[in-house]
C-alpha cells in the first residue's frame, strides 16, 4: 500500500500543483484498497501475492475501458460515460495483480499529437514545461517520465504510443496489430490502431507486454488476435541481453530524417545513437528509398477518416449511460476542444458511409502494397530492424495544434511492431535545464516483438541515455501526505 499511496503524492504534488503536468484526468477511488488487499494477501501467503505483476501501480489512457472509472477519451461531451468491463488487456494485467493507479488525459478521442483536451486541458512536457509532451498518449508519457507509477499503456494509430516515449525519454512499444486484443479501448481505425506500454525501461516494458499478449477467442468483439496463437513467447525477458546487438542488421532509413534547420538537434543525437548502434556490434545499412516518405504516406494513405464515424458510433452504442450516443451528438454538443478537432471531426461525420468510399478501397490497396514493399526491403536486406528518429524535430512548444514531421505512418499503415527508445537530449535552453527528449525508433517484422525488445535492452544498457526530469524531483516528507 506504500507504495501507491507514495505514486498518489506524487499526483498531488505534481499534477495539478507545482508543475502543473495536467498528466491525469482521474485517480482510482479503488486504488489504496486494492494495494491494501495485496498487503493483507501477502501477508497471510495467499497465491494472489505471487502474481507476476502483484500491486504494480499503472497509468491507463483514457481510452482504455475499466469498470470503475469513467473512460472518456478526454473529451468532455463524454463526461461521466462508464463502460460495463474492463477491456481485455485491462483485465488481463488486473489477473497479473495489477493495479489501475489512475486514469490519464490525452489528446482528445486520440485524434493528434500535442495531448491536448476538453476535459483535462493541456497535458505539459517535464522536460520542458513550455513544450507538449506529444502524443496522443502524453498524459501516460509525462505520468510516467515524472514517475507517477511504474508503468504504462497507450495506444498507437500513427505515433501515438511512440510520440510521447520519444518527448519524455521513454520506451514505448506499439505491437503488431493482433498480438493484444483491442476489445474495449475507444477506436479510431480498425485497419490503423494498437496499443501497448510505455514505460521507463525495456526490462518494465516486457514484463506488461506478458501480461497482455495472445489470442482471445473468447471476446468476438476483437478477432484480429486469432493471428497471435501460438505467437507470444514463453518469457518475452528471456531476449533481453545486453549483447543483443552483436551481429544485428539494422537498415538507416534515410527518408525519414529530415534536412532542414529545424531537425538539426534530432539528426545530431541520431548520429550519436547510431554510432553506439554499430559499437554494439550492429551492421548499419543504407536504405535509401523514397518509398517510405512519412508526409506521402499520411496525406495519401491514413484512412482513420475513412473508419473513425462507424467505429465510433459502435463503441458508444456499448457504453450503458455515454452522455452521447453517436459522433452527430458529439458535434451537436459543441464539448470538445474545437481548435483541435473540429475540422477532423466534421469531415468524418460528412462521409456518409466512409468505408464504402471508392477512395477507401484504393487506400488500402495502397497499404497493401507499402505493406509488402516494406517486407521486401527486409528480405532483401537480410535485416532485423529498420532506424530512423520517431519525430524529425523536437517536440513542439504548447499553444501549437500539431507536431510536425513525425515517422509513426511506417507502423501505422503496415501493422507491423516498432518499439522507440531514448536516444539522447537537444542542447540545454532556459526551459529545458537537461535538453528535450529525443527518441529512436526500431521497427521489426510481424511478430518480432521479442526481438525488438532485445536490440532496445541490449542499446538501453549501452549508452544508459534515460534521466529524471528535473521538474519532478524526489518528495521530502514534509510534501507527503
């Protein structure tokens, strides 16, 4: 119980006060009971105690359906909406002897980059309080980077899980799409979204990939993960060595680094990144293929425009009391962060049936096709992973509705893994005493988590890049409850 009513002075000291991270949206009423469960479990040896993941305290997006907190996806027309159950990967790490700590705001319904919403407000980087924490998971990416519990889960249509890791020297994996089961987390694209942890290092990352990884042929509400039977390791951790690295072919994706002024600072902690990538015994090679240009593929591939009205429509027709039962409502309620949304939300709503749209069909012919041309650059290659920076440029300052220049789309569209490591900070400035964020992502074939997860360890404990952030420092007692 000590240790999440310590994560809960934490909230108190930082979240709202101080700071002022605006990182979560609802702290569990349940939480200390819980833990205080534990205890008493533990202490008479009862077998709840050995649980693998036994009273870990976690932050959950708010996009992730749990029976004792409102899920709103951050938007305030959706104030108060309470899912029946939990979603399956939540329910999944409560049997591991989790604990869901608190809630997290996020860029609202997961529709952008800044982490920006309705209902929470403006979500803050640690690093540097005058920049956005990405995202859209950037209340779990600052909750975690100013350590306000062990762990946590976003989710990822685009960059959204990789974002924030990236802007809070994080690890985040976004898993091939199948390997955990979407039932119960707010959707934005069927053919797009995933989810998984971010957490502070690879080792806590494995360890909640465990928990919620497989096949669930129990839930008809998410049959994608029949393709994952058989699939997840006995022990994810078992990759995790620190000579991982020896021997790796990792390909240097030269069309997503950017080539003006603004991305000198990523380009500069890249080339240091990949100098320990190759001192590690990794081969770097080029690829050099324009094929793989983030701004082509986002402006003429993403289809959550397409998919975001049905899907939603659907979700909230599951929620018993959803103050809105429909994406119509939702507009007609003007309760959501217009500047942000608006015009996202209104061009879904137009299309009348948007995956019936013969734009649709060739999109994901188009997919389709990237999808196998990226197979074949790793077959060609003979590589274990492709490299490149999550976001060309630094993560941008509040009051901006958009980060720029940012490599998700790869994952995003082929539905393959990709998990994005530390990779070193921007120079100091008078915001940033220790520098902004920079992170580097390692994007693997289908199912390859586990190797994925080896490289990221075996560069984690190479150059040992993750830091706390100074606007968060240690409590003194006098700041204890």
């Amino acid at each position: 119980m000590g240790l999440v009513q310590a994560y809960l002075d934490r909230i108190a000291a930082y979240d709202q006060a101080g700071p002022a991270l605006r990182a979560i949206r609802a702290v569990n009423p349940n939480a200390l009971a819980q833990a205080q469960a534990y205890d008493a479990d533990r202490a008479v040896g009862a077998a709840g105690a050995s649980k693998p993941l036994g009273c870990v305290p976690l932050l959950l997006k708010d996009n992730y359906n749990t029976a004792e907190v409102p899920t709103t996806g951050g938007s305030a027309s959706l104030e108060g909406a309470q899912p029946a159950r939990d979603a399956t990967a939540v329910a999944r790490l409560r049997a591991a002897g989790a604990i869901v700590l608190a809630k997290a705001n996020m860029q609202e319904f997961a529709l952008g980059g800044v982490s920006v919403s309705s209902l929470g407000g403006q979500v803050r980087n640690p690093y540097d309080l005058t920049r956005t924490p990405g995202g859209s998971s950037g209340g779990v990416g600052a909750g975690i980077a100013a350590d306000f519990a062990l762990g946590g889960l976003g989710s990822d249509t685009v960059n959204s899980i990789r974002s924030p890791a990236s802007a809070n020297n994080l690890v985040g994996l976004r898993v091939t799409q199948g390997l955990i089961s979407l039932a119960g987390i707010m959707p934005v694209s069927k053919t797009q979204d995933a989810i998984g942890p971010i957490t502070r290092t690879v080792a806590d990352a494995a360890a909640l990939l465990q928990a919620m990884a497989g096949a669930d042929p129990a839930d008809p509400a998410d049959p994608l993960t029949a393709a994952a039977a058989g699939r997840v390791p006995e022990r994810y951790a078992d990759a995790l060595k620190p000579d991982a690295l020896k021997g790796a072919r990792l390909g240097v994706v030269t069309a997503l680094f950017g080539t003006k002024p603004e991305h000198a600072e990523v380009n500069r902690v890249m080339r240091q990144a990949l100098d320990a990538l190759a001192a590690a015994g990794a081969t770097l090679v080029t690829v050099d293929d324009p094929a793989f240009e983030a701004d082509a593929l986002n402006r003429d591939d993403d289809v959550q425009t397409y998919e975001f009205k049905a899907l939603m429509n659907a979700y909230l027709a599951t929620i018993p009391n959803a103050p809105q039962t429909n994406l119509a409502g939702i507009l007609a309620s003007g309760q959501f962060h217009r500047a942000a949304l608006e015009k996202f939300l209104t061009g879904a709503e137009a299309r009348a049936d948007g995956m019936a749209d013969p734009e649709y069909a060739a999109r994901l012919g188009r997919i389709a096709a990237f999808e196998a041309h990226v197979a074949a650059v790793f077959e060609a290659q003979t590589l274990d992973a492709l490299v490149y920076p999550l976001q060309k440029r630094l993560v941008v300052p509040i009051g901006e509705l958009n980060q720029a220049d940012r490599n998700g789309i790869v994952a995003g569209l082929t539905g393959f893994p990709a998990i994005d490591v530390p990779a070193g900070f921007s120079a100091a400035s008078a915001t940033a005493p220790d520098g902004v964020p920079i992170g580097m992502d390692l994007l693997g074939r289908p199912w390859s988590e586990a190797k994925l997860l080896g490289l990221a360890y075996a560069f984690e404990q190479a150059t040992k890049l993750r830091r706390a952030p100074a606007s968060t420092p240690p409590l003194t007692a006098s700041d204890r409850r």
